[in-house]
C-alpha cells in the first residue's frame, strides 16, 4: 500500500441495519457488547500501530463513565474528498459499514480486523461521536448522532505539528441495557493489547478517580507468559523462556510464541489471531499442540530418559506447560459459536513446523532445561500412573497389611484388612490418649503428632524425610512417598485427619494436606483423605444432649429448643480442645462411623485450581484452610 486516496473506499450497506440489528455487529447489547465498541475503536488505533505509523494510544474513560475518548499519533484518518460522492473520507469512513475482505488484497494484517472497519458500527450505535484528525499541519472536526453526521468536516484552524486521530464517542442507551463501562476490564484488556504489542505505549485515564496508568512491555508476549506464570504461584520448573518470533514475507504471516513448563497440575494456553483472542483455540493451537509432544518426545527418545513400561501421554508432557501464542495472519476463518475457534488449516501446519524445529533446537541446546523439563513430564506420567494403577486395584486385590517397622507411637487396629482400616491422625498427645480410648479397636488405629509438621511446600524432600512427625505418618501408611507412592500398599482405606477446631489445629491440618498434596497426591484423588469434624459445643436440656460444630449450629439448636419450649434450660459447655474430651464423648461426636461427620478432601475443578491451589500452598494459614473446608464434601453417605 503505497498511498491513499478517498477512491479505495467501496460503499456498501447503511447503518440502519445495525442499529436495528445490533447483536450481529457486535454480538449483544450486554456489557461485552458495549465494551466491543470501545475495543473496535482501540483496535484501529493498535493497527496504525502495528502498521508503524504510531506508538502511543490513549483511552480516557470521562467523568460520567458513559462516554470515552480514544487517540492515536498515528497519520490521522485521511480527509480528502471522495471522488464520486465528494464527501471526505473520514466521513465516508464513519458512515459507511464494511464488510470485512474488501480491502484484503492490499491490506497489512491487523490487530483487530481491517483499517477503518468497525468505526462506522460505533458511530450507528453512539448517541454523539466526535472525530478529530490531526493532518497537514491543521486540525479537523467532525460531528455525529446515531451515526449521522450533524456538522460537516471542520477545519478547527489549530495549526499543529503533530498527527493523528481522536474519537470521542458516547454509546446510546436507547441500544444498550446499560451504557457504563467497567474500569477493571477496560484496564485488564488493555494490558493485554500492551503485551501483545511489544512496545505500544497504552495510556489509561480515568476522570472520576484522576487515576493515570501507562501499559508499556517491552518483552512483548515473553513479559505475558511471566505475569501468567507469576500469577499461577506456581514456580517454572527452568529459568529460560522459550520463544520465536517469525514474520514471513509471502504470506504475510507473523508468529510469536513463548512458553515455559512450571509445578503447576494445569496447562495454560493463551492463544490470539490478529490480536483477537482465541478462547477455544483451533488450527494454531493444535499445530502448537502437536509440535510441543513431537519435540519434547523426540529429545525424551534420542535421550532415552523414558523407563521402561512407563507410557508417556501428550498430555503428561503438557501437564504445567504455560504458552502464549500471538499470530497475525490475512484472512483468518473462525469457527463455532463464539467464533472464538481459529478454522484456517494452513495456520496448523505453519505453526507445527516453526515451533517443532525451533522446539527441538532449543532443547538440544539447553541441557538444564531439558533436564527440567524431561523430569517434569515423567513426574506427571508416574501420578498419573499410580492413580489409575491404584483405582484399579482397590477392590480386585485382597491385601495384607504389612507390619514392616511401624511407629512406635501408633496404636494400630486389629484388623489387617486396610479397606476396613481407618487411621486417624490426631493433634496432641492428650487427645491422641482419648481417642486411643474412646477408638474401636479391631478397624481404628491412631497415630498422635507431637512437635511442629514441616511445610511441605517450603522444605525440601529430604529435609521432610527426616522430620519425626511426617516420617511417622509415611511409615503408618506404608505405601512410601513421592516418586515411589505405591497407593495399593496404603494400609488404612479412610485416613482422618483429626484436629481441634481452632487456628492451630487449622494450621496442623493445612500442613498435613499440603504434604499429602505434594507427595501423596494420587491418595487425595481416590478418596482416601479425610478431614473429621469434631463438636465445638455441648448443650444439654433436660434429658438431652445435643453438638455442635461451631457457632451458628450452637445457635441453630438454642433457637430449635427454644421455639418448642420458651423457657428451657440449657446448659452449654464448649470444648477448649480434643484433650478435654472425655473418651467416650469423642467416640460419640467424632470417631464412632455410625454418629460422627467427616468430610472427605477433594481437589478442585481444574477452573478453579490455579487461584485456589496457591491459596493452599501460601503462607496464609487461614486462606489456605477455607479452601479445605469449601472443597471438602460431606462424606456421611461415604461411610457405608
Ligand atoms: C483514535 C482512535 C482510533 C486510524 C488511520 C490512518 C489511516 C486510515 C486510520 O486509513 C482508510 C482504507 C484502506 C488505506 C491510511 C492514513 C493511509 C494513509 C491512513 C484510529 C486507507 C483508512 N493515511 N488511523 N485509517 N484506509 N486511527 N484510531 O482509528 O486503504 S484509522
């Protein structure tokens, strides 16, 4: 594209047709909708970017958080005269829609769909627009309502140095159930367009707080996946990033990619086309996909690092990948019902083979990081391996318990059937005695955990091996830990944690559960780990007794008692903790299966884990707790 005239504009269809029919323009009169009228304007502004000919965006978000104004220093939105109709471009510009693909041909790719396009849909559904272009040394205006223009293009006799354009525009409430934007997202997306455009200076002012942040990375989309990773919590397993940036002439395409394994149980792929986000990904993303599992086979094969009878999935290799793939592409074809799905073929193999041999180099020529990552996938292969392995031998197999060395501290039951069996892993030597007491002896063994339990997440393994207390619970367990968890030789089927009710106990069951969750992950995820919920309060009335948990229940039950008989008597006692308890009233409230409540430990939807299993791991006792309690299922019926 060389230069421009008002010639190249094509006229198509009038803008009554989106007003009449917003949702098609842009998807709903919602706050995503209103929201994309902003997007549609930024995007234009990222694309004179992208093109080269500017370098800073401004969005100003105005007092009443109806309206906005968005500017660019780019060339400014060109004003001469349309030869045929003898209008100026930037009129012909705003009032005309496009249809996207007219332009293709001599079109750079964009950020957001194609020059222009999209700004005449935010003039039909703005109650006012204002365009302002600097341009030649003087500064224009025009004027709109509802997309029809109320004042004819205006030289403001500004003369300035300067280039550049201006949108001010207000979305019409007669469209849209409401017409406030939303700080925080116009915030987040911006950020986003930042990062994905290295370089481009993005401005954020809000008039009602006076508030002014600049987004600016430098790192581009390497900066991105690092603030992902960083907010997962979750550590990167090698300290280099992956990454290739590629732009091919002749078909105009640009790939950028970056990516890094960490801890994290999840996977996180943030993928874009032209600066759109692909939620569902498609063609791109599996390209990326398939390219990854090829490299990283190919190095685990010419290294021979895979044991043998282990099988290793594409899945056990993307398990904790982070990636952020960004590709610009002409006319990319979307699908489904969002159309949040790449569909262009080429795009998959184009992607496959640049990330492949750029992959497979890059791992030949980093040999920690290969190391780091090789380690990384088997990790994932061998849990994913013990739990399936496990959960098929749980009822086929009848197992013996093994006495190997036990604990001394551990009173054992006498059954040596484990799916019978029930530890309980108790807090405090006094209440370890009660529940030895108030315990049934042939299925109930109870192990008590004296001095401090060692973060998990904090220590290192063998630091944890020689901490007393947790070597306790492993040898109790008998089923080892880590890379050698063998869950079919775990000697009790319901491990209960038991702990009194208040922070302490807490802070002993969090750590407990973080060290089941690092090491012996696949005995959460069959179901073996419990959390027992023993009575905070006593009350009795009358002939009587009633528990209860925690304070609500208390009042739940004074209320009840209350509502039969006014003026009852009753006698509350509360439980300073587990050692107070007489044997047998444990074994009323708390050990006995038929009376007690525990509530079996479960991990989260995938969705929910990277903020969550952060939460766990912290340093927040209580965070970490209410996490446990929320995620927890009441396993009453389980106790069958
Ligand atoms: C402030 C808010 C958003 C923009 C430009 C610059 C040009 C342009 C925009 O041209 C017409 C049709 C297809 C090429 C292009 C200026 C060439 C020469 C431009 C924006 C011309 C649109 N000089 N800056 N549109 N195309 N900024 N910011 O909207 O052939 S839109």
């Amino acid at each position: 594209m060389s230069s421009y005239s008002g010639a190249d504009i094509i006229v198509l269809e009038g803008l009554e047709a989106v007003r009449k029919r917003p949702g098609m323009y842009i998807g709903g009169t919602g706050k995503p909708g209103l929201h994309h009228l902003l997007w549609e304007i930024v995007d234009n502004g990222v694309d004179e970017a992208v093109n080269g000919y500017a370098d800073c965006i401004q969005v100003t978000l105005h007092k009443d958080r109806k309206s906005v104004t968005v500017q660019d220093n780019g060339r400014g939105i060109p004003v001469d005269p349309h030869p045929k109709k003898k209008i100026p471009a930037l009129e012909v510009i705003l009032t005309t829609l496009h249809s996207g693909g007219k332009f293709e041909g001599d079109q750079y790719i964009t950020s957001g769909g194609l020059h222009g396009v999209g700004a005449s849909v935010v003039n039909a559904l703005s109650v006012e627009l204002i365009a302002q272009v600097r341009r030649g040394g003087t500064t224009y205006e025009q004027r709109f309502q509802r997309g029809q223009p109320v004042t004819k293009l205006k030289d403001l006799d500004k003369r300035t140095k300067s280039t550049g354009t201006s949108i001010y525009f207000a979305p019409d409430p007669e469209i849209f159930e409401s017409t406030e934007f939303d700080t925080k997202r116009i915030q987040e997306q911006l950020e986003i367009k930042s990062y994905l455009n290295r370089g481009l200076r993005i401005l954020f002012r809000d008039e009602s707080t006076r508030e002014e942040i600049e987004y600016m990375h430098e790192g581009g989309i390497v900066d991105y996946l690092g603030h992902l990773i960083q907010e997962s919590k979750t550590p990167a397993v090698h300290p280099e990033v992956f990454s290739i940036l590629q732009d091919t002439l002749e078909d105009a395409t640009r790939i950028e990619i970056a990516l890094q394994w960490t801890e994290s149980t999840r996977e996180c792929i943030k993928s874009y086309v032209n600066g759109i986000p692909t939620h569902d990904g498609g063609t791109h993303e599996q390209g990326f996909k398939d390219a990854v599992r090829m490299a990283v086979r190919s190095w685990m094969d010419t290294h021979d690092v895979i044991p043998r009878g282990l099988d290793v999935t594409s899945d056990d290799i993307r398990e904790g990948l982070f990636g952020v793939i960004n590709m610009f592409m002409s006319d990319p074809q979307f699908q489904g019902q969002t159309k949040d799905k790449l569909n262009n073929p080429s795009a998959r193999s184009l992607v496959n083979s640049t990330v492949r041999i750029a992959l497979e180099q890059f791992l030949n020529t980093h040999p920690s990081a290969s190391d780091a990552i090789g380690a990384r996938v088997l990790q994932s292969a061998r849990a994913r391996h013990a739990s399936r392995a496990a959960a098929k031998s749980v009822r086929s197999k009848a197992r013996q318990r093994r006495r190997l060395t036990l604990p001394g501290k551990l009173a054992d039951c006498s059954s040596m059937d484990p799916a019978e069996g029930e530890l309980f892993i108790v807090e405090g030597d006094s209440a370890g005695g009660s529940a030895k007491q108030g315990r049934d002896r042939k299925t109930q063994a109870v192990l008590p955990l004296r001095g401090k339990v060692l973060n998990a997440e904090q220590a290192t393994a063998n630091k944890l091996r020689n901490n007393t207390e947790l070597s306790n619970v492993v040898q109790a367990l008998g089923c080892g830990m880590g890379t050698n968890l063998e869950p079919e030789k775990l000697r009790y089927h319901k491990v209960i944690l038991l702990m009194d009710a208040d922070s302490d106990g807490h802070h002993i069951a969090t750590l407990m559960l973080t060290f089941f969750y690092r090491y012996m992950r696949p005995l959460i995820d069959l179901g073996h780990i419990f959390i027992a919920e023993p009575p905070l309060y006593r009350l009795d009335a009358g002939k009587q007794t009633y528990w209860a948990l925690d304070d609500a229940e208390k009042t739940r039950i004074e209320k009840r008692l209350r509502r039969k008989n006014a003026r009852i008597k009753i006698d509350v006692q509360r439980f300073k903790g587990l050692g107070e308890m007489m044997p047998q009233t444990l074994k009323e409230t708390t050990l006995d299966p038929a009376k007690r409540r525990i509530l079996q430990v479960t991990i989260p939807e995938k969705t929910k884990a990277e903020h969550t299993i952060a939460g766990l791991m912290g340093r927040d006792a209580s965070v970490r707790y209410r996490f446990i309690m929320e995620n927890a299922r009441n396993a009453d019926d389980l106790d069958v």
